[in-house]
C-alpha cells in the first residue's frame, strides 16, 4: 500500500475488466457505439492504473494471466491468495 490507500487485489480488477468488456459486447448488439467505446476506454484505463501488487504497489504486466504466472515480479507475493 503506497500512502495508505488499500488498492483491490489483482484479482478483483480482472474481473472488473472483464465484466465491463461483456456489458460492451451487449451494447454493441443493441448498436449503442458511444457507450462501447466509453466502455472499453473506462476498463483500459482503470485497469492500467489500478492493477498492482496489493503488498509493494509494482505495476503488473496486463498480458500476463494470473493463473499462468499468479506471483508478483517485483516481491514474488502470490497474487491469487485471498487477501
């Protein structure tokens, strides 16, 4: 935690990201452009600025999944423990 701020776990992000990009999907059925495109930049952002190591705040790689390498880079903390 940097600044005493609590930051939600890696984990939590993910799914925030990818429940928005779903919510995207059905407004591009309807044929709603302007909210999918809000709604794809909104995750983006948020997930580039937010997903972090809960324990030493290092940025993670956004490319690399959780299950596939789930330990921080920076201080090896095992990112899919619950917290």
């Amino acid at each position: 935690m940097k600044n005493g701020r609590a930051r939600p776990s890696p984990r939590v992000v993910k799914i925030i990201f990818m429940s928005a990009v779903l919510i995207a999907i059905v407004f591009l059925a309807i044929g709603n452009w302007f909210v999918v495109v809000c709604m794809m930049v909104g995750a983006f952002l948020m997930e580039k600025n937010i997903y972090r190591c809960p324990n030493c705040d290092h940025k993670l790689n956004m490319k690399v999944s959780l299950r596939a390498f789930p330990l921080c880079p920076a201080c090896g903390t095992n990112l899919l423990k619950s917290s």
